[in-house]
C-alpha cells in the first residue's frame, strides 16, 4: 500500500499521533482530525484532514484538497449507503470551518500572529473488549484536543469533565463544563454511539478481513533435560479462522492431559492467523506409533502426520512461532525550507528496530544520539561522532537533491517540499538464533509519492513516476552504486541487525504477576485470570494449573497471546472459568528466563478481584541511511 499517506504518516506520530496496534481482544474506532491555520504548501499534507480508523486501519478519509469523505475499505463501500457519505462530506466540511474559526481564537488568546503555521488536532473514539457473545462491549472512551504537538484540551470520560493541563485552554474547559447538555452528549456518544459503530464496522470488515486459510503443520522431536526422554511438539500455525482441532496420538488413541499432554492454546500470529503447539515427553526406547492429527473444517484440511520411527531430532526451531522476525531501518525526511511547526525539523534521521528507535539526529539538535540505554552503553563514544559527521553530510545531501528535484519539476520555492528516504533489511531467526536475511528496502519518497525504489530480487531502480526516470537512468549506470545497496541490505545491513538484537536482548524487564477471579454469568462459577505484564523480552511462559495439572484450551482456557505494552515491554493473560469452590487449587506458573524470574503464585494473597486492566496497546510506529557517496539524483 503505498498511497500518498503511507509516507506522510511518518511524521504525523512527532506531532501526536498514538494509535493502537491490534492486539487480542481489544478493538477500537477512532477519529483524527488535523487543521493547520494555513497551507502547508506540501502535497499530501493538506490544510484540514480528517480520517476513521479501525484499530489501525484507515477506513474513511476526507482532505480539503478533495472536499469528498470517501471510503478507504471495500467493505466500508459496500455496506454503507451512499448518503453515508454525503452526509459525512456535510459533516466534515462543516467541521473544516469550525477548526478555521478555532484557530483563529487559539491564536489570537495566545497572542500570535501568523506567521508560523499552528496545528490544531482532535481525536476521539471509543476502545471495546470483545465479550462471550462476540459483541464488543466499551471499556474506555477518548476525546482530546491538540495544540501545535501538546495535549490541549481532554474529556475526562469517567467523572464527565474537561481537563485542561495547559493555561491557555482552562477558558475552553470552564465554558465546557459549564454546558451540562455537551457534556453528556460527549459521553453518550463515547459509551453508546461510537461503541454500537466500532461493533457494526468490525463486523463489516469481519467477514472480509481474510480468506480462511489452511494451518502449515510441523512434527518435532527435541531433547529434553532427562537423558532418557525426548520432547515430541506438533506445530499448526497460519490457519484462520481460529477453530481448529489437533490430537497427538499414540498407537491411534488421542492423548491428553493426564498423559503429560501440554498444549499453548490457540494463540494470535502477528498477521490476524493463529498458531498452536501441543507437546508430550516420552522415553526415548517408546516403539509406539506417535501421529499428530488436525482438522480445520474452514479450510476442509484433516491430516494426520507422523513422527519418524526412529524420533530424528529435527532441526526445526519450535520456540513460539515457528520463527521471529526482526527488521533495521532508517528513515530520513528533509524539508525544502523550514516548516515552522514546532516538533517538525528541517532534516531528522531515526533508526528503528523493530518498533523501537533506536538512534535520532535532527537539524535543529545536530547530534546523532542513542534512544535505548543498550545503545548508549554498548557503542562507543565514536559510534556517535562518526554517525553524528554521517548525518550532518546526509543532510547537505539532501539539501543538494531537492533543490535538484525542485528544479527539474520546475518548482519555485513558495511551496514547501519534502524528500523521505527509508532503507534497511529484514532478518528470520534461524535455528542457531542468528538472524537470516529476508528481504532488503531501499526507497526515496517525494511529496509524499513513492519517487524511486529499489528492487532487491533483481537489481535495479525503479521509478515510481517519471520525474525518477533520469535518477533512475543515472542510477542504474553506476554499477559500482548499485552493488554497493545490494551489498548493504544483504550483509552490512544484517551485520548491524544481528548485532543490535543481541544488545537488545541484554535489555530486560521482569513480569509483575496478578491472579484474580471475577464473577460469571453463572452463580457457581468464576473466572481466573493468571496475568504477567511489563517483561521484556517477550518469550514468557504462563501456566495455569489445578492441582499441578496444566490447564489448556480443552479446559476452557483462553490466552490474549504476548502483545506489546506502550512502553516497550509486554504482557500476557490466560482465563479460565472455574467452579467458585475450587478456586484453591489453582495456582499460575510464570517462567521468564531472560530475567531469571520463576514464579509460583495462587488466589488469595488479596490479589482476589483486582483487574488492573490492560495496559495501553503500543505507539504507532514511527520509522532513517547509508553513505552511498556519488548519488545525487
Ligand atoms: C476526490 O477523490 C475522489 C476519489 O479519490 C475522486 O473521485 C474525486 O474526483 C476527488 N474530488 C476532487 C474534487 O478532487
Ligand atoms: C510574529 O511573532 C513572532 C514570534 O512571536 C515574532 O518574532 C515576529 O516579529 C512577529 N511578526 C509580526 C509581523 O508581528
Ligand atoms: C452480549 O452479552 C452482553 C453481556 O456480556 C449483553 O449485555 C449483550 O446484550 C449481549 N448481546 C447480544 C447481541 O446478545
Ligand atoms: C469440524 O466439523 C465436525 C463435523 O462437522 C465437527 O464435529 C467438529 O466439531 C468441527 N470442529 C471444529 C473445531 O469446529
Ligand atoms: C537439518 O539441518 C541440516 C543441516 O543444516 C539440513 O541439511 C537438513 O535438511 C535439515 N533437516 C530438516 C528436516 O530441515
Ligand atoms: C510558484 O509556483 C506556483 C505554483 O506553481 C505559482 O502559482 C506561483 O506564481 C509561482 N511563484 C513565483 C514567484 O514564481
Ligand atoms: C522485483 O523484480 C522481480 C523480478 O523482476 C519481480 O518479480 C518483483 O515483483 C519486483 N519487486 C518489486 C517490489 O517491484
Ligand atoms: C462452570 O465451570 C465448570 C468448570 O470449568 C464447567 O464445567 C461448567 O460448564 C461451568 N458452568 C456453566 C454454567 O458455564
Ligand atoms: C513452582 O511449582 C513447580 C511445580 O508446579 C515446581 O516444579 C517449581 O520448582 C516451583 N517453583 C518455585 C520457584 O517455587
């Protein structure tokens, strides 16, 4: 997907831009509008926008460029009306004036004058957990103005008040509060409005989110810690829907729990498939005929496979999903001139890995410096004066290359322009745990338009439109440039990746464990929830147990699966509905290796009852380059 927003969005989040990441069984619908007080003069940014997302899909869009909200989903055309929309394009432009007249009085009550731009945002929305029945039930609301990047003005949705954390917005708040009838729509719109919308749009987008695709099977057989006993696994994972059936038999009879049978739960892959692994420790000199047994009815696959007579030990790894993976990128983004808004730099350079940046140079600052305390204190002092050189000559490169750019579109200077660049690789873990090169990115990007990229698999620019074709004819020329990306993404790349990884993982964070019950439907039972949260990094076993025994999904058991926190660690849950009587004899088992914690914990030392919610879901991310030196465009 790359429409013009792909890029754009890329600095939206330095503004304020905090959504959520799906993550289980939490979904939500959000709003964002975005007024600036005069043209930007940027194409793709325009004076007013305003966009719905669906947890973290745009769903519908308006500009005031275009003057037309319009779906951005097949299903959000199909299921809804044309009037929908002509009544969202009155809304919207309706909307359009309010944030002009707006701005206007911001402006003025701050006492400044117009010439900077100034960026008035609002977002609001409603966050729904998903319930037995599958209908979405609302678990908190948000409704929050922005100023030029701060947080200005926000509807404190449980005591139905507006919280003002700046000076210049406690006018806004006392003349808010003092409209009772405001007030209770804002919070009727968030708790019932919003909430019947995020259940009709998930169900919308539901029955088209994906194909039913078939789960790839894996038969594994592991040493184990005794000697005398191996660890056979079977693997299920990419299937979807998520009902699915597997049975590890011996000799044709279904194994189960009381046979030492451990299973993962069905449990979310990163891309809306599932997983599930389901393991046995048997003796080595066990002649039986193990076969691993799955049937996913959506997709019609029943297979039954089986484990070699003579148990090989595969080489497959089996830990979690079946492999990880993990990505280095940078992002560079330069403006023609200065854009006036605070938080926007003429030029900034961040590195990412993964969802975290890493490192962050802007022109205002003029240094390169660490954002992760392993970077600070694994990288030498002149990891960071040669980065710091790097970047300062990036940004005379690039200054060079608009003006360059500017020129052969025969553009002046009344306008702003920007010119992004995004290059770095993709690793799969390996067996070895190192990490194997996947896929490389190297892409420039003009005005919020693909400009030019290039292909990895066979060596050459592409230009995305035809004011890249001489770039992309230079380019293409000087062989020398072109096996010198090739070679970057391939091994430097991956060089830099392997080793940022495993200084990551000297980065840790133990898991805070909670178990509490809370009441059912049903008078006699309850549900147990076995939570850990704030662990970094992410491989954590948790086990709930009766009597010893591992509970799994034939019990009833369901997991959230590790989803991220918005602070760089992670959290998971496991439920289970229990009989109210025999809450003593369950206990919760949490293993994290990589901070050392084991912890053993059951009901009852005052934990009964206490659902610290869930954590925010993860920031948006936010995504910098190499010296290739003779590469001007
Ligand atoms: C707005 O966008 C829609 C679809 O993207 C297009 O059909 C329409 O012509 C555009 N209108 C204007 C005024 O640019
Ligand atoms: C506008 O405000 C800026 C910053 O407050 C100030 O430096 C500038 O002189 C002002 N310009 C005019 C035309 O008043
Ligand atoms: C789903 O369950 C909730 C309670 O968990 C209930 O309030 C709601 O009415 C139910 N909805 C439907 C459509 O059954
Ligand atoms: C699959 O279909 C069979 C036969 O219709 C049914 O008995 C079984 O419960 C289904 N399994 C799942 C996981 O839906
Ligand atoms: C196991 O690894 C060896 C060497 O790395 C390889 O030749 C073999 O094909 C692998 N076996 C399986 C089942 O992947
Ligand atoms: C700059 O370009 C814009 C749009 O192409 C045009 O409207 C404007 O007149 C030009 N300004 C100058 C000073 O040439
Ligand atoms: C790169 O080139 C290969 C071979 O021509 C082609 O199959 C692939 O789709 C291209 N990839 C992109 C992203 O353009
Ligand atoms: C109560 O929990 C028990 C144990 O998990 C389960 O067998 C039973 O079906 C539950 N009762 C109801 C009414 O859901
Ligand atoms: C926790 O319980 C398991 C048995 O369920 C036991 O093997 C383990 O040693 C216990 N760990 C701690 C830290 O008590």
């Amino acid at each position: 997907m790359n429409q013009p927003t792909t890029w754009i969005f890329l600095f939206l989040p330095l503004l304020w831009l905090n959504l959520q990441t799906t993550g289980g069984e939490i979904h939500s619908l959000r709003y964002i509008y975005t007024a600036f007080s005069k043209p930007v003069g940027l194409e793709g940014l325009h004076e007013f926008t305003a966009m719905g997302l669906l947890d973290n899909r745009m769903i519908d869009y308006f500009d005031s460029d275009n003057q037309t909200k319009v779906p951005k989903q097949d299903w959000m055309k199909e299921r809804l009306p044309d009037d929908y929309w002509e009544k969202g394009t009155q809304s919207r432009k309706s909307k359009q004036q309010w944030f002009k007249v707006n701005i206007e009085i911001l402006m003025k009550r701050m006492e400044q004058n117009d010439t900077n731009n100034h960026v008035l945002q609002w977002m609001h929305g409603c966050e729904g957990e998903t319930q037995p029945n599958d209908t979405l039930k609302f678990k908190s609301g948000m409704d929050k103005y922005s100023y030029d990047g701060d947080d200005f003005l926000s509807f404190d949705d449980a005591n139905s008040v507006w919280v003002a954390p700046i000076t210049a917005a406690v006018l806004t708040k006392t003349k808010w509060d003092g409209v009772q009838v405001l007030k209770e729509y804002t919070k009727g719109y968030l708790e019932n409005e919003c909430m019947d919308w995020l259940n009709k749009f998930k169900n919308y987008g539901e029955k088209q989110l994906r194909e039913a695709s078939p789960p790839e099977v894996f038969l594994f057989a592991k040493e184990t810690k005794i000697e005398t006993n191996i660890m056979l696994t079977c693997l299920a994972t990419g299937f979807y829907p998520k009902d699915i059936t597997m049975n590890i038999k011996r000799n044709g009879r279904v194994l189960t729990v009381e046979d030492g049978l451990e299973s993962s739960g069905v449990r979310p892959n990163d891309d809306d498939t599932h997983q599930i692994r389901k393991s046995v420790e048997i003796l080595r000199s066990d002649s039986s005929t193990y076969t691993c047994q799955i049937i996913h009815n959506a997709t019609g696959v029943d297979v039954e496979n089986v484990w070699a007579s003579d148990r090989s030990l595969s080489n497959g790894s089996d830990s979690g999903v079946s492999s990880e993976i993990h990505s280095l990128r940078y992002i560079y983004t330069a403006f023609s001139k200065p854009v006036g808004l605070e938080g926007l730099h003429e030029f900034t350079a961040m590195g990412l890995l993964d969802d975290r940046m890493i490192d962050y140079f802007d022109s205002d600052h003029q240094v390169k410096v660490p954002k992760q305390d392993w970077m600070k204190e694994r990288l030498p002092d002149d990891y960071w004066e040669k980065g710091t050189q790097s970047r300062k000559s990036k940004q005379q490169w690039f200054k060079v290359n608009m003006e360059i750019l500017m020129k052969r579109m025969r553009q002046n200077d009344s306008d702003v322009h920007v010119l992004q660049w995004m290059h770095g690789c993709e690793g799969e873990t390996q067996p070895d745990d190192t990490l194997k090169f996947k896929r490389g990115i190297d892409r420039y990007g003009y005005d919020g338009n693909d400009f030019l990229y290039f292909n990895d698999t066979n060596s050459v620019w592409v230009a995305a439109v035809p004011a890249a074709e001489p770039s992309k004819r230079k380019w293409d020329g000087v062989q020398v440039l072109i096996e010198y990306t090739k070679g970057y993404l391939e091994n430097e790349c991956m060089d830099w990746l392997n080793k940022f990884v495993e200084y990551g993982k000297t980065d840790k964070s133990s898991p805070e464990v909670y178990m509490f019950v809370k009441d059912t439907n049903t008078e006699t039972n309850v549900t147990l929830t076995c939570m850990a949260t704030g662990f970094y990094p992410k491989d954590i076993t948790l086990q709930i147990k009766k009597n010893g025994r591992v509970i799994t999904e034939e019990d009833g058991l369901v997991s959230t699966g590790v989803r991220p926190n918005n602070d760089d660690t992670y959290q998971t849950r496991d439920s289970v509905e229990i009989l109210r009587n025999q809450m003593s004899a369950f206990t919760c088992e949490v293993i994290h290796s990589a901070s050392g914690v084991h912890i053993n914990r059951s009901l009852g030392h005052g934990d009964t009852a206490i659902d610290p919610g869930n954590q925010d879901p993860s920031p948006e991310k936010e995504v910098a380059l190499h010296d290739n030196g003779e590469d001007t465009v």
